[in-house]
C-alpha cells in the first residue's frame, strides 16, 4: 500500500459544471488527507457541489481496485466515525449493523415499487461485499449481479455466490455497446454510489441502457444540504435539485424522491424535526432533457448547506429553536399515537 496519497491521485483541472456547463465557480473549501488537498467549488448557475480540481477517472480506478477497503479493513480509510479508524477493530463486523440497516432500506424500497421475486434481475452498481445482493437472492430468490472495483470485496462477493460483472461503472456504462432485452435489469441500484463517479452524466447514460423498460433506477445519495461529505472519495455532491438535474440530463424521470424538506430558511430548517443526511431517489426511464436553471447563486446555496449541518445536531440549536423543535416532536409523537389506535376511516383523515 502506498505511504503518501500522492502516489495514487493524478488531479486534473475542472474548469465546468458538469450539468450546465457553466464556467461560473464559486470556492466552497475542502479537506485534506495525509497531505493531500481536495477542494471544492460550487456552480453559480445550478448549484452542484463539486471538487475542483479532482482525480483523474484513471487515478481513482486504481485506488478503488487496490486501496479503498483494504484501507477501509486495516482502519486506515478516512472516516466518518472515529471507531472506524481502530485498527484493534474488526472492520467488517462493526460495519455489519450498518449493512443491515441499510437492506432493511433497501428492500423496504424495492417492496414498494417492485414485485420482488425470483424473477426480479438486481444489479448493484458498487455492491462492496455484497450484503445486500446476497439477501435479497436469500429472502426472494432474485437473480443478483454486482459491480464492483475493489479486490478485497469481490473476494467475499464471490465466496457469497454474488456474481461480478464488471470492475468500475466507467469501463461498463460508458459508451455502451447495443444491450439485448435478456441482458437488461429489473433493477439497478447504487447506494452511496453516486457522489464517487468521476463521470456522473456519461455514466447514468451508460445505465439508462441497462435498465429495462418500467424498470427501477433506485439510488441512495448522501443530500448535501444536510451532510456536506467534502472528502477524498465525493468528488461530486447532490442536493435533491441536483441530483434530478442529473437524472433529467441522462434520460430518467424521477417518480419519486424521499429527503428532508430543504432548509431555505432559519424556521423552515428548525421546524424539520427529524432531519435525515441521506435522500433516496426512484427514477424510471424516459427522456433527456436539461432542467430549467434555478433562480440562486452559489452564496446562496452554501448558506442552505451551513444552515442544514447547524440544525442536523440537536446541540447545535439555541434555546429558542430547542424549545420550538422539542414541541414539534412532542405534537408528532402524540399525531403517531392518534393514528396507530383509531380506526383505519379515522386514520386516513388524521393522516
């Protein structure tokens, strides 16, 4: 494993938005990582979030293949939880109430929108040790497919009976050949996948052709305007309004998209009782389009982002606004009550 992250990122200059093409930035800060900097900007005209300049497609394929979860499994990744970076840990099992929370997600989702049965071809567009591809095969028989880079997790993929079909969503989704019917999937997922590609449009375009038709695009995105993940493996990061800027742009319609209400404001952000990081968008195919261009700017958009982060932690609230949300959150536990105990005519209207 290489001593200095140097030694595995080559940068290469951004000069447009991805989903606009506008060349009006706005610097948003960054982090760095064993002396690496990763800064970050956000578009003036749409308002992604994106790093500025950002490895090359070729530098984060290599890390991914040889560095990612070997990293990640030695306690040496850059984490999110300080526990992650206990090497007297094992990684994998104290990631395991995480994976199970995040199927019990997931199939929640599929069970939704899916008829979820033997029938149902699922494809995981970064599957990781493939958890949740191997239950779902295990709870309803799908017929479960893989994508993924990393050496250390096709290992477990393959000792779990999930099959890999490709290494990076570069080298399968960009520049399809002609895809037959048989080949096609009933559903393509991608948790906390989507920030990590270097090449978001021409990759969602790429799988626009694997999915088939009425099929389900489902993805788990962190929502920016909550949880600001600037870190080496984000090269792009989504808010709700970004993320179906994309899906427009590469030809899906999103049906669908479940995230907190976005905090525009100082009582709109406060009055969210219980905000989430994460959104969960459920998209379908149709046709590409651009979006009409929102009426904000970059300042603007970062101040959503800060305000979102400030009311994410109950601590970071004044008294005030900790008074505020405790009422709201005792009148919706008391509605939840109201609603489990009256009758399902009752139900519906206090719903």
């Amino acid at each position: 494993m290489a001593n200095s992250h140097n030694d595995i990122f080559e940068f290469e200059q951004v000069d447009s938005c991805c989903l606009c093409g506008s060349t009006s930035q706005h610097d948003a800060k960054g982090s760095s990582w064993f002396g690496v900097g990763f800064s970050y900007c956000v578009c003036n005209s749409c308002g992604l979030k994106y790093m500025r300049p950002r490895p090359t497609t070729a530098s984060y394929e290599r890390f991914y293949k040889d560095q990612y979860w070997q990293q990640n499994m030695q306690g040496a990744g850059y984490a999110s939880d300080l526990t992650y970076n206990d090497t007297e840990q094992d990684q994998l099992k104290l990631r395991m109430p995480k994976y199970e929370k995040a199927y019990k997600i997931v199939k929640e989702h599929l069970l939704e929108t899916c008829k979820v049965d033997k029938n149902l071809r699922v494809l995981e567009v970064g599957c990781a040790f493939g958890f949740t591809l191997e239950w779902l095969h295990r709870d309803y028989g799908c017929k479960v497919y893989g994508l993924e880079p990393s050496t250390e997790a096709i290992a477990r993929c393959e000792s779990a009976g999930v099959p890999i079909v490709a290494r990076t969503a570069e080298e399968m989704f960009i520049n399809p050949k002609p895809v037959s019917e048989d080949k096609k999937y009933d559903v393509i997922l991608l948790r906390h996948c989507l920030d990590t590609l270097s090449m978001p449009v021409e990759v969602m375009k790429g799988i626009r052709a694997y999915l088939a038709d009425g099929g389900l695009l489902l993805i788990h995105s962190v929502n920016v305007e909550f949880y600001d993940a600037m870190d080496p493996y984000h090269p792009f990061l989504y808010s709700p309004d970004t993320a179906r800027r994309l899906m427009a742009l590469a030809g899906f319609d999103v049906f669908r998209l479940d995230c907190s209400p976005s905090p525009i404001d100082h009582d709109t952000a406060v009055s969210i009782v219980k905000p989430s990081y994460q959104q969960a968008i459920f998209a379908r195919r149709g046709d590409a389009r651009k979006l009409p261009l929102p009426n904000t700017n970059a300042l603007e958009v970062m101040t959503v982002h800060d305000r979102g982060k400030q009311v994410m932690a109950w601590a970071n609230l004044g008294g005030k606004d900790l008074v505020r949300r405790l009422a709201l959150k005792s009148a919706e536990k008391s509605r939840q009550v109201l609603e489990s105990a009256a009758p399902p005519a009752i139900r519906a209207r206090i719903a």
